[in-house]
C-alpha cells in the first residue's frame, strides 16, 4: 500500500484544517474591502476552496453563473450583522468564502 500523500490531498487537508466558524462581526472589514465570497449551501466550501486554489476556472465560472458563488451583498452583510450571524469561513486569497452555518433543527 502506497503511504504517500498527493499534493491534492495535503491542499485539501490544508483547507480543510484552515476552515472555521466565525461570527460576522469578526469578518466585516473582510467585507469592506471587497474580499468575501458567498457560497451557496449546495456546495461543499472545501471543493470551492480547491477549485479555486487550483485555478479551474471553468469550475468556478459555472457556478458563477449559476449564481451559486458571488460577492456578498450589502442586504446580506447587514442580515448577518443584525442577526448577530456566524458562518462557516475559508480563505483563499485574496478571497474569504464565507457560508451559512446549517444549523440541526
């Protein structure tokens, strides 16, 4: 059995050991300076991650356009502050992706 590593297994466990929750109100001067990255729930943040360390843009540029990565609004920045919001976070820079925590119900 081959006990080596691959590189796209150390990026992954890189990302994946980087990724945290933090509240919002940690995060805005992210936000100020145009650096956060909303991801829709339906994706796993650590692929987007990858993806985009990886430079495939044509990943990237699908979800784009499906709307499913974007800039985080003004409406959502304040939703989030007011709801006093925390969310699951992952940078690659310059970008910080940011995802809504799923909370159990």
């Amino acid at each position: 059995m081959n006990e080596e590593i691959s590189a796209e297994e150390l990026l992954r466990g890189k990302l994946n050991s980087e990724t945290a929750r933090m509240p919002w109100k940690e995060l805005q001067r992210h936000f100020a300076s145009g650096s956060t990255l909303w991801i829709d729930p339906a994706l796993d943040l650590i692929e987007v991650g990858f993806r985009m360390e990886r430079d495939d843009a044509k990943s990237i540029e699908t979800w784009m356009n499906k709307g499913w990565i974007r800039p985080v609004s003004n409406d959502q920045a304040r939703r989030w502050y007011n709801d006093d919001a925390e969310l699951w976070t992952c940078v690659v820079r310059p970008w910080v992706l940011l995802q809504e925590v799923d909370e159990p119900a």
